[in-house]
C-alpha cells in the first residue's frame, strides 16, 4: 500500500493535474451556488473533457466538481435562504437567519470550515476503511432501508419549531411522493392523464419553488406591506473563515462527520438525510437547543460538515462494489469506466496507484475547496449589497430557466411556481418547507422497500424487527421520537 502511494503521489502532484483539479472545483462550486443547477450536471458537462486525460487527472478533476458543488450549494442558502442542492436544506435553518441579521460573513466562514473539515475527514475514512464500510452498507435490504426511511420522516419533528405542524408538513411531502407511476406495478396514480406527472414529481421544480419562489414571494409581500428600509443597506460583519469557532464545536463536527460519511456510504440514501440526521444530533448534544433555527453556529457546522462529509462516503460503494449512491456519483462512475477503471473489489489490487491517486485528489479538491471559498468570501457577500427588489427578480429568471433546462419542459416552470405558492403559506403559518422536501425525497424509498420487504417475507411484518439492523433504526427512531415529545412539553411547544 505504502508503494501505491508512493507512486500516486507522482501521478497527483503534477502542474497540469492540479490546475484541472482546480478548475474543476471552481466550476462545481459556480454552478453549486447557482439555483436549479447540481452537482451531476456540473460533472455532466465536463466530462467530455475528460476523453485523453490521464485517469488521475480527468477523475481529479470531476472530484473537485463534486466536492465544489456540495459546497457551494451553502452559498445561496447562506444568503439567499436558496439550498443550491439538496443537501443545503439544513443549512437555511440557520445560515440565512444569520445572514439576515447583519452576520453573513460569519455564516459563510463557518460553513466554509465545516465543509472543508468534513470533507477532509471523509477523505481519511475513504482512504484507511473503504472495504469494510463497503461491506456494511452492502448489508443493507428492503427492510433496512425503509426502517432508515422511517428513522429519516421522525427526524421531521425533531428539525421543527413545532411538532404536530412539521409533521403535518412532512406529511404533504410524502402525499405528494405518491404522484405518478406505482413503483412496483408502474400503473399511473393521480396522475389525471398527465404525461410529466408520470414520473413522479421532479424533485428539482419542487426545491427551487419552495425555497426561492417562496422566498421572493415573501419579500415582494414584506416589500409591499412594510416599505422598510431595503435589506441591501443591512450592515455586513467581517468576511473570514471562522477557526476558532468552528472548532470550539469540535464534537459536533466530529458527530456530523461520522453521520455524513455512513449516510454516504449507504447507496440511495443521500445528503438530505444525512444533514438532517446531524442537525437533529448537533440539537440534541446541545446545550442550547432552543437557539437552532434562530441562527445558531452549531446548525450550520452540523449541516456542512455533514453533507460534505457525504462526498467521500458515497464514494466509497462506488469503488468498492460498483454501486453509485446517487445521480451525481452515477455520472461520475462513467468517467472512472471512460478512463479503463471499473470500479469493483479488485479495483484496489489490479490498479492500486491510480485509485490512491484518487484518494489524494480528492484531498487536494477539498483543499482546493476551501482555497476558493476563503479568497471568494468577501465576493459572496456583495450579493447582499444589491437591492433586494432586483436581487429576487434576477433569482425569478435564474429559476425559470434553470428549472426550464433540467430537460426542456414548461411543466417543471408551472411546478416551481406552484411549489412557490405552497412554501409561502406553509412558511406564513409556521408549518415550513424542510419537512416537504424530506417528505418527498423519503417517501418513494421508503414505500418501495416497504412493499418489496413484504413480497420477500410472503407479508410477514415481523422482517422489521427480526433483522439488527433494521431493529435497530426502528428503535433509535421511537427514542427520538419520544425525545422530541419530551422536549416539547418541556419547552412547552404548542401543538394548536
């Protein structure tokens, strides 16, 4: 092994390989930060790129795309209260209430270390534990992943101010994951003759109009209502990565990591749940609790750092069994196979100096990362100084025709808006848009594992609770559950 590295470090440390690994970061953390735009269409597009490159370089390169994109998605969310992927959702709880009080700096700079600390630390577990994490996730079946999901909806009411109403929220989302066709018949279901409903609802249309439609209409209705001073003339604190703070919060970040990078680890089960996941533990280890979603530093550690540790863990299926956890580690797989490398156990004694060379690109992405971020903060920021009237009608259009190019279907734009009219009233009332998304991105999972559990056991529900660790999920899932109760009544949350 120590030769393998020895040898990859050749293959990395090279002028031309490191300014294509740069390149690529800074392209995924452009189009990361651009709403509509995601990760696997950033490594889409330059993987044309990739033909005649030497391996290392042209899959260093879709890495630092990769690694760009999950982060920059904390940029928009930060400012804007727009996830730019859906692994961001957890950091508009706090990053943009932050923002919005004057400190959008300190937003930027703490999740600038949080991404930077979780991915370097998924990069470790990738390099040192890849087989045997592998080896677990591969023990996952229908059962596992639906008392996963299950684990996933409680988290639900643990994110939000308000049990009864995030559940209530949670609960749209998952009615709305029944549009389109059954997942195990593929007979169409409310449907009403439709034929893009056919595949469900896009969860794109449905991101950007909960989040940005509704954001806009909330500041066009504020503008109009209030005429208060514009949010363009709102002082901005010090622009800098914050160090100190972040790691101060060093068991959370610690927390969040391990979570990312298991979550990732486990194909299909993706970055919203693993950010969620680590913002319910980071609000449990708190000692502060009831300063999460007011602009609390520890919700962003726990969401950064999560869904950056998530890169390296999704990483680890891919290569080890073949299996991508997700779209844009889907695409990435091809460019490894472009290049003559498939992914599979003997991957690491047939070509050990290439996927080490992978292993410390990914490094050198994630440094490149934080670089970018660090040196473009202070640019970041200046969104914030144009008028916040033209900033929301810039972020309409930027909707429209992200939403628009996902696959050219005017649809997907009358989706969004719609969406939008659904985020502004659930945010007017309280209920919010987070559980929504979790809802619809967790509930085709867990009805086709459900239903495909009970094929397999003849209906026996028993299978759930006869196997560790789906067991497990289901009980950790009823003590948080429980938790949750506790500390409403506690903290005398109302259920009205």
């Amino acid at each position: 092994m120590m030769n393998d590295y020895i040898d990859a470090l050749g293959l990395v440390f090279q002028g031309y390989v490191l300014l294509a690994i740069a390149g690529g970061t800074l392209l995924g953390l452009i189009m990361g930060a651009l709403p509509g735009l995601t990760a696997a269409m950033a490594i889409a597009l330059l993987l044309p790129l990739t033909f005649g490159m030497p391996p290392v370089m042209g899959v260093g390169m879709l890495l630092g795309t990769l690694c760009g994109a999950i982060a920059g998605g904390s940029v928009s969310a930060t400012l804007l209260n727009i996830p730019g992927t859906p692994s961001s959702v957890a950091t508009t709880l706090d990053a943009f209430p932050m923002a919005r009080s004057g400190q959008a700096g300190r937003a930027l700079g703490i999740a600038i270390v949080a991404s930077f600390l979780g991915g370097i630390f998924s990069a470790v577990v990738l390099s040192v534990l890849a087989p045997p994490i592998a080896e677990f996730a591969l023990r996952f079946g229908a059962p596992e992943y639906f008392a996963l999901s299950v684990f996933g909806l409680v988290i639900i009411a643990s994110v939000s101010k308000n049990l009864a109403k995030g559940l209530a929220a949670g609960l749209i989302g998952l009615l709305l994951a029944t549009v389109g066709s059954d997942p195990m018949l593929g007979s169409p279901r409310f449907t009403y003759g439709n034929m893009s409903l056919l595949t469900g609802i896009n969860l794109l249309p449905a991101l950007i109009g909960l989040f940005a439609v509704s954001q806009v209409l909330a500041d066009v209705v504020d503008y109009f209502k209030t005429e208060k001073a514009d949010a363009s003339n709102t002082p901005i604190d010090k622009a800098s990565p914050r160090w100190i703070e972040v790691l101060k919060h060093w068991k959370v970040v610690l927390s969040s990591s391990v979570i990312g990078t298991i979550v990732g680890a486990i194909p299909g089960a993706g970055g919203s749940i693993a950010s969620f996941l680590s913002y319910d533990q980071a609000k449990k280890m708190s000692k502060t609790p009831e300063k999460f979603g007011k602009g609390h530093s520890e919700g962003i550690i726990a969401s950064e750092s999560s869904n950056n540790s998530l890169v390296g863990g999704s990483l680890i299926p891919m290569l080890t069994l073949g299996v991508p956890g997700e779209a844009a580690t889907a695409v990435l797989m091809g460019g490894l196979m472009i290049q003559g490398i498939r992914p599979g156990p003997t991957l690491f004694t047939e070509q050990g100096a290439i996927i080490y060379g992978i292993f410390i690109a990914f490094f050198v992405a994630n440094i490149f990362m934080m670089l970018f971020q660090w040196f473009g903060i202070r640019l970041f920021i200046k969104i914030l100084q144009i008028p916040r009237k033209l900033l929301m009608a810039m972020i309409l259009v930027f909707c429209v025709i992200g939403v628009y190019a996902v696959d050219s279907n005017i649809f997907n734009v009358y989706l969004m808006l719609a969406f939008g009219v659904l985020g502004f009233f659930l945010n007017k009332y309280g209920f919010g848009t987070a559980p929504v998304i979790l809802g619809l991105i967790l509930g085709p999972i867990a009805e086709s594992n459900l239903r495909r559990a009970l094929m397999v056991s003849g209906g026996d529900w028993t299978v759930f609770v006869t196997r560790p660790i789906s067991l497990s999920f289901l009980v950790v899932a009823l003590l948080f559950l429980a938790f949750s109760l506790w500390q409403n009544a506690k903290h005398k949350t109302s259920f009205a």
